[in-house]
C-alpha cells in the first residue's frame, strides 16, 4: 500500500533545492541563499532527506495531536 505524503508549496520548494545539492549542482551557501536558510539549516535538511527520503523535508509535528 502506498502512502500519500501531503506537502505544502514551501516543502515542495525546499525538496527541490535539497536535490540539487544532492546531486552536486547546489553548493550548501546557494541553497541557504535560495531558501533563505542559514547554511547549517541547509546540511541538516539535507541529512534528513538522505536518511527519510521526501519525508525528511516535512515538518515532523505534521498530523499529530497537540497539547
């Protein structure tokens, strides 16, 4: 069974620039630039994608109860 993932634009966007610096056509600073991000918010992402796949870039709180 597949799952669906529900992602906003922003997400969308951000997935984007994650995999072109994956794939080594971004460097980390123009990524920070592009999603006015600081350079280590960059590398995290960029961890979270490596190791979840697209769900890394969706914010973990997503469809949880709250308080």
């Amino acid at each position: 069974m597949s799952e669906v993932l529900t992602m906003t634009t922003r997400e969308v966007d951000q997935l984007r620039v994650v995999r072109n610096v994956l794939e080594r056509s971004l460097t980390w600073r123009e990524a920070a630039v592009q999603l006015r991000l600081s350079v280590r918010q960059v590398g995290r992402l960029c961890a979270r994608v490596r190791l979840n796949g697209h769900r890394g870039i969706i914010h973990r709180l997503r469809g949880r109860d709250s308080n």
